[in-house]
C-alpha cells in the first residue's frame, strides 16, 4: 500500500494504492462420489450415471482462490467558509489466478457539510458504485446421453448478483436544542439496480429511510441516547426460482421420446417468490451511561428490530430481534481495573418451510 | 428418478398426476446469554496483566411444522382415486434437526512487557470449553481447546 497526499490552498488532495495477493498451498480437499446404480438392485449404472455429472470417482471439492487485487483511490477535501466538502474516486479489481475470472468496481462519493444556524449543522452524502464480474460458461455433460429419448443440454451461463450499480444518498440535519439535548434527522436512499438477478430486466431494489436521533448530556455524569430508524424496500432480492410447484394433471408429461418424467421438468411449474428480505423494518437502539463517581460507569444498551415482508402473498415473513446488554467498569486503584458485563440475545424468525408431495 | 407423478389408474392414457407443494408458516426462535468478567493489573509501568472469563450460553429451536390437510389434495370425485389419503404428512420431529443447546467457557490470562519505547512483548494462555447439550448433524460435538501465544508489538 502507497500513497500521496498534498495541500493546495485550503484543498487536500490525496492518492493511495493498494496491492495484494494471497496464495495457499493447502492441500485440497476430495469428496469421493459413489458408482451410480440403482440403490436397491445395483443395476441399471450406465441409466443412472448418464444423469449424473460425477460417480465413481474422486472429485477436488474445495481449494482456495489464489487471489490478486489492486485498487487506486484519489480523494479531494476542501473548506469554504462554514462548509467543508469532499470526493474520492476509486477503482479495484480482484481477480482468480486459478481461473483467470475477475471482479471490479469503479466507485465515486461526495459530501458536503455546512451550518445552516449556529447550533444547526446539514450533512449531506452521496455515492455511487458500479460492480462487473465476470460471467463464465458451464459446460455439462448431457442429461441421459446415449439412452432412449433425445438427451437434454442444460449448459449455461453463469452470471453474478453482484452486478450492479449500487447509488446511496442521504442528507442529515443535527441540531443542539440546549445544553442537554441534541437532535439529528437523516433521510435517505439506497438503490441497487442488479445486471441479472432475479431475472435479466428486473428493477432495482431502493430502500427509502429516515432516521431519528436524541441525545442527552448531562455533564460528565449521565449521557443517554434513543435512535429510531424506519426502513421500506421495494423490490427486495428474491430467489430466482419458486417455493412452490404447482399442482395439476397433465402439468408434467414425458418429453422428446423419454420414457418417465424427471426431477428437471419441474423446474418449469415452480412459483412463489421467495425472500428473507424484508419490505419494512422497524429498529430501535437505547444506550445509556451512568458514572456515579470517577471510578465507575454503568453502561445500558438495548437494541430492537423488527421487520417483515409484505409482497409475498400469504406468505407471512418476519423477523424480531432484540439484545439488552449490561456493562459495569470499576477502576479500584492506579493498577487495578475490574469490568463485569452480561448481555441477552434474542431472534426470532417466521417462514416457510415447504415440501414437495409424493404419493408413494 | 421419477418425479412424483403417478399414472392415473382409471385411464387408458398416461396421465401423469402432480401434487405439487405445501407449506406450513413456522418460527425459529434462538437466545443467548452472553456473561464476562475482565480484570487488568498495571504492576509496573513496564509489566501490565490482564484477564478474562468468558460464559455463553445459547439455545435455538423451531417450532413444530404443522401442515393443513392434505389428504384430498387433487381428489377425483368422479372417479373417487388419486387423493392422499393413505399417505402421512405429520411431521412430529423434523423440527428438532434443528435444535441447537450448547455452552462455551474461556479463560485467558496475559501479560504485555515493554521492551523498550516502541517495542511489547506480550503472551497470552487461554482455554475453552465448550459442551454441546443437544448435538446437531455430526452428533453431540463437546470439546475443549487451550492456546498459548506469544508476539512482539511494535508501536508507531
């Protein structure tokens, strides 16, 4: 890592780069797939090995990416009066020396910051950043080669989720009301517009937030702080495929000359969007600090969420959390300092759990 | 590998039978209890010593998954067949696959020394224990695990 940094008038302009690679010579791992055959008779192995990818042999299951990343960042701070703004521009790219696959992002962000009265202050933020990765092309053997029927090519493209154009903004307003109190409000966007997931034209995931913040300070004895924020998305990330499969006569039917019907065909009748991502979420965070004396403090914080999605039909998911934690740090002497602390965790999570039918 | 498609046995032609999905809305809930105790001893201004006891307790567990009625799920009442009435959909213990019950203990016990102005040493002994009361995939996987380290610090 290297970098530059220069002051020009009331500017500051600076440069960094970085670079680094990790390599791993630990030995891979295997994971031994079974001769196909039927799991009762043993017969039938040529049938079913036509359907699988591997068997009978030892397959490399996992091995570290030997990874080569650099980036560049160029930032610019500068002051005008009561105000103060800045900018960076940054590229990176990592990429795979085993497969020769890469990812890169170009990213750029600006604030600008300035006194709108003498205790009132206006933040304002703003980024934006463009993620490409590689896609690759999965070759498969075919499915049921050289058995009746015409067998089934399910190569494919792999492309990422993590194509997008990720773009944040937020402005925020912090006011001391007195002596005690002090005030902040944000309000604020994220947008991610994926490239393809969950499907190639799909709009983009924006959370609108606002947030809401008081803190108290009563001297150095007590300080106490309550936030509330209040998050809505639409079009949070699905699954690109359906919970549920639909239900019917006729629905499935033997294709191209195959004698049964398979497990591939009903990825054709599959519906349901599915997510754990919410469409609304409440979070509340409490701290507090007490120091009876210069030797003591008590610290109290309690954090809360909540947060549910409302666009997957009957589907009621939900999640609630909550963590009150305690803290005490107790100086004895110049050499002794003793802290006691405890919190309690708490989740709980509504969803699905689906299966397909069988009838034998 | 056939999917769950079944001739209709009423008819000439093949006609293949799909029941499709169902689904139960379930909770999962899980806690923890996390409780320590730190202490720190400066005794001089070159040797410091610390310590640490750590006490985590942590449950997770779903609730049953109860299914509606699926035993007339595509019921021919012409030809009264193709129901599932012979077929059992209770599911009285999948629900505790996923339990999870376990308590983790550590103890640590250190000491930086300062060599010089810029330069610590330090080394550290800690030791865990962890009892797994309820087991999971691989069974019941209780353990205990006891480190020793050492490193130099440099301060700039």
């Amino acid at each position: 890592m290297a970098g530059l940094q220069a002051d020009i008038g009331k500017s500051r302009v600076g440069y960094q780069f970085d670079y680094r690679i990790f390599e791993s010579e630990a030995p891979l791992t295997y994971a031994n797939y079974d001769e196909a055959m039927h799991p009762i008779n043993g017969s039938s192995g040529a049938e079913f090995s036509s359907r699988l990818l591997f068997d009978g042999v030892a397959m490399a299951a996992g091995e570290y990416a030997n990874t080569e990343k650099l980036s560049h960042k160029v930032t610019f701070k500068g002051n005008a009066g009561n105000s103060s703004y800045g900018s960076s521009i940054g590229y990176s790219k990592a990429t795979n020396k085993n497969n020769d696959l890469s990812s890169s992002a170009i990213s750029g962000s600006a604030f600008y910051a300035t006194s709108l009265a003498k205790l009132t202050h206006l933040i304002a933020k703003f980024s934006v950043a463009k993620l490409d990765v590689d896609d690759f092309y999965v070759d498969l053997p075919l499915f049921r080669d050289g058995q009746s029927g015409t067998p089934q090519d399910f190569d494919f493209t792999r492309y990422s989720s993590l194509n997008r154009v990720d773009l944040r903004g937020s402005v925020e307003i912090i006011s001391r009301l007195n002596k005690k109190l002090t005030a902040s409000l944000i309000a604020g966007l994220r947008s991610i517009d994926r490239e393809y997931y969950p499907a190639e034209d799909a709009d983009a995931t924006t959370t609108l937030f606002g947030q809401a913040k008081i803190r108290f300070r009563k001297g150095l004895r007590h300080s106490a702080s309550i936030k509330y924020r209040f998050e809505s998305i639409s079009n949070p990330f699905t699954s690109a495929k359906g919970l549920f499969e639909a239900r019917g006569r006729d629905i499935l039917n033997p294709v191209d000359g195959t004698p049964n019907i398979y497990y591939w065909q009903r990825e054709a009748i599959r519906y349901q969007n599915i997510t754990t991502a919410p469409t609304q979420a409440h979070i509340l965070d409490l701290t507090s600090t007490w120091r009876p004396n210069n030797k003591v403090n008590l610290n109290f914080g309690f954090k809360a969420k909540y947060d549910k999605n409302g666009d997957l039909d009957s589907l009621d998911v939900s999640h609630f959390s909550m963590q009150p934690s305690l803290a005490v740090n107790v100086n004895l002497d110049q050499k002794w300092a003793v802290s006691l602390g405890g919190s309690y965790g708490y989740n709980k999570s509504r969803g699905p759990v689906a299966i397909a039918l069988f009838d034998g | 590998m056939y999917t769950d498609a079944v001739s209709d046995p009423v008819d000439d032609l093949y006609q293949a039978v799909h029941y499709g999905s169902a689904y139960a809305m379930t909770d999962y809930e899980t806690k923890s209890q996390n409780l320590y105790l730190t202490t720190s001893y400066i005794y001089s201004p070159k040797l410091k010593f610390h310590s640490m006891v750590g006490y985590n307790k942590s449950t997770a567990a779903m609730d049953q998954v109860v299914f509606p009625d699926l035993t007339t799920r595509l019921y021919d009442e012409v030809n009264d067949v193709t129901d599932l009435g012979h077929q059992d959909f209770t599911f009285l213990h999948i629900h505790d696959y996923s339990n999870l019950d376990y308590e983790l203990i550590n103890f640590s016990l250190g000491l930086e020394y300062m060599l010089s102005k810029d330069v610590v040493w330090t080394a550290d002994g800690e030791y865990a224990e962890l009892k797994d009361n309820e087991g999971y995939v691989y069974g019941i996987e209780s353990g205990s695990m006891f480190m020793i380290r050492s490193g130099i610090r440099f301060v700039f």
